[in-house]
C-alpha cells in the first residue's frame, strides 16, 4: 500500500504572524480514506477525490478546522474489496488518523463496516449503496443522494407504469452493489404485482452480451432494468443496438453506472439516446446552490491537470459536500468527538453545494435526491454538449422535472 499525503499548496506558503505561526505548530487534522486509483473503479475515485481535495483547499484556506489544517491520507485500493480492510485498520492504527472517509462505491465500502462499527468509529459514505442495512452503524452517513433503499426502483417503475410498463425483465451484475438494486427492485415489482418475466445476473468479467440480449429480448417483457458497472453498461448498449431490444419496451435503463461519466458517454454518443437512467447531479438551473458553480468553475480547471473526468457531475460535488458537512460538524462541536459528530450529522440539516441533505437514522438521506433522466438527442464524439441543458431530461424527482418520458424505448432512440 502507498500512501498519498495531501496537505495542499497552501502548506507552501511561508507563514508570518504569531497567529499563523501558532497555527503552523498545531498538527494537522488527519483525514484518512482509500481511494479506487486503478482498476474498474478508478474513474470514479479519480473524480471523487479531486471534490474532497478542492473542499481541504477551499477549507485551509479559510484557516482549517478549529484552526489547524486539514491533511488527506489516502491510499488506493485498486477497485478490490480485498484491499480495504487492511487498509482502514493501518489508518487507524498505524496512520492515527482523526476522521474517516469510504471509499467510493459499494464493493469496496461493504468489507469495512462491521470494522467501524466494532470500533465505534464514524465513517462519511461515498457512493455506496445500502451497505449499511444489515450491519446497522448508527455513525455511518452516506453522501449519496440515494435516499430510502426502494426509491431507486420505485421511480424508474412509477414511470414505467405510467407508460404502460406491465412486465418486467432484470439484468444485473453479479457484484454486491447491483445485486441490493436488483433486491429492492423485485420487491418493488412483487408489491405492485409486476411480473418478473427474465431475471439474469452476468460475471463482472463479462464482455459479450449478445447472447444475454436475445434471450431478454424473446421474453417480450414491457420493462427492461439494468443495473450495471461501467465496463459492461457499454457493452450492453452495443449489443442492444446491435440486436435490438423489441417494440414492447415502455423503458429500458434504471440503474447503469458508467453512464454518468464523461468518458463513457463520449464514447457512446448516439447509442444512449432513449435510456432512462439514474444520476445524481445535472446542469440545470434548478440544481445550482450556494457555492456550486464556483466548484465546478475549480473543478474544471484542475480536472484537466489530474486528468481525471472532465465534468465531474456524478461525483466530485458530493465528495466536496461530505467535506462540507464535516466542517460544519466539526466547528458546531467544536471537537474531533466522533459521536458528537455523529449526533449532530444526525440531528441537523445540511447546507451543501448538492443542496440541503438531513440523514434518517440509518445514515441514508431522509428524502430521495435521486434523479431519472432520460438521454436526448445525443452526439457522436462531442463531450462539449453534455455541458450544456437538455441531453438529459429531467423526468423524476418532480420539483426538478425538466421534461416528460418519451416511449416506447425504440421511438426514443431514433
């Protein structure tokens, strides 16, 4: 394991004045996390954790927390679940560190859980989804706009119904994150007495799905949801514009990941014209708060440096948000207590640039921010157009509602 030490450019200024002198003596406020820096889950990490760099800036140079400065200890986890449980154990008892953040997404999130619990430990979530269900942490707070866990699969069906959605077909990866979507979507469907007509879960080392396709497509079901990582989200959009998916289907997305970055949507252009599909933030003028596009104006500059996602509209805000609440956290108490942040993570409601956010007692947002958009009139090769509004229409939550659902799926491709 390497460790990557942040404290930012300010560190590098000469400090002058006996109260900056005083400052420079304190020792920093170590915030630990590991990172996906390779592997499948890299682009996500990547963009993650330039929003959390941005807020340690943004915050030191306002002075810190409670006067010292804020330092990054942050190792990559290579995407592996494997990874993370050793790692978490040497930031806190090798490393000393005096917070903790997740890695993003929930694989490997999942592995640390019952460590943080055993420990009493608070833990800011990034990204994953329903991890703390069955361990049931009460310091555990997920940056995620997510929200209670059949939200996701409750709006993606309400407008499927809507448009006339009466059976349904799922294909999900087998890997923890898209197998709790999967989970939470039959039971969704079972309560409003949908019927499952296919249900396939596929390797994550998947990469021909055709097969997979023809099989789904000859069930003729109404509704198709995916739930997918990045590799495999493209992969499956290749082939259904290869094969086809059938003139029955109202809705076909929900739950891919990969969709939301922007390389993959530059690469697939065209072919994700009519998908449905969750996000988390949009450029639209109704999901710009206090100090948003001041982030992304930092952001988009120093994306092209860390090479990382040009756009960062899935991430990056939501990491600088985490760091937000922290602070306010942090100064409130004025203490590094851990349940004293808790509680009051879980007492309040949060100003951030990804909007207000207030927790319900398992740590998951009280109210579903989630979005379902649906993709129009995309490009081939052109990443520019995703900055602007319209090439994802807003159809769910309603007091964010851009537009309507157009359907069947293949009316929405052409």
């Amino acid at each position: 394991m390497k460790r990557r030490t942040f404290l930012g450019g300010a560190m590098a200024v000469a400090v002058v004045g006996r109260g900056s002198r005083a400052l420079a003596q304190q020792p920093p406020i170590k915030i630990g996390m590991s990172m996906p820096q390779t592997g499948g889950l890299a682009g996500g990490g990547k963009a993650s954790l330039l929003g959390i760099e941005i807020w340690r800036d943004d915050i030191n140079a306002k002075g810190g927390l409670l006067g010292r400065k804020v330092e990054l200890v942050v190792y990559d986890d290579k995407s592996s679940a494997s990874e993370t449980p050793a790692i978490y154990a040497k930031l806190v008892d090798v490393d000393k560190v005096d917070l903790l953040f997740a890695p993003y997404a929930t694989v490997p999130t999942a592995p640390i859980m019952p460590f943080v619990k055993q420990r009493g430990l608070l833990l800011m979530g990034n990204f994953s989804f329903q991890v703390n269900s069955k361990v049931g942490h009460d310091m555990w707070f997920n940056n995620a706009p997510w929200g209670p866990a059949d939200s996701w699969a409750a709006s993606f069906l309400d407008l499927a119904q809507k448009a006339g959605g009466k059976s349904m077909a799922l294909l999900t990866a087998d890997q923890e994150f898209a197998q709790n979507l999967a989970l939470t979507a039959r039971d969704v469907a079972k309560k409003r007495n949908i019927p499952v007509v296919f249900d396939q879960s596929y390797p994550p080392n998947t990469v021909e799905f055709a097969s997979i396709i023809r099989a789904l497509k000859a069930a003729k079901p109404d509704i198709v949801y995916v739930a997918s990582y990045p590799p495999d989200s493209a992969g499956i959009l290749r082939a259904v514009n290869e094969i086809g998916i059938g003139d029955d289907v109202k809705i076909f997305g929900g739950g891919m990941v990969g969709l939301q970055f922007a390389a993959v949507m530059s690469n697939l252009g065209s072919l994700l014209n009519g998908v449905v599909n969750y996000n988390t933030w949009l450029p639209e003028p109704s999901m710009y708060f206090d100090g948003t596009k001041d982030f992304f104006e930092k952001y988009t500059k120093r994306a092209v440096e860390a090479k990382v996602d040009p756009l960062g509209y899935y991430l990056a805000p939501f990491g600088y948000a985490m760091g937000q609440m922290i602070d306010a956290a942090v100064n409130s108490t004025k203490s590094l207590d851990q349940k004293g942040i808790a509680k009051y993570l879980r007492e309040n409601e949060h100003k951030t640039i990804v909007g207000p956010i207030a927790f319900s007692a398992d740590g998951e947002r009280k109210e579903t921010a989630t979005l379902q958009a649906q993709f129009r009139g995309v490009k081939d090769k052109d990443i520019e157009q995703f900055r602007s509004s319209g090439k994802q229409v807003i159809l769910f939550p309603d007091k964010l509602k851009t537009g309507n659902l157009i359907s069947p799926f293949e009316a929405a491709r052409k």
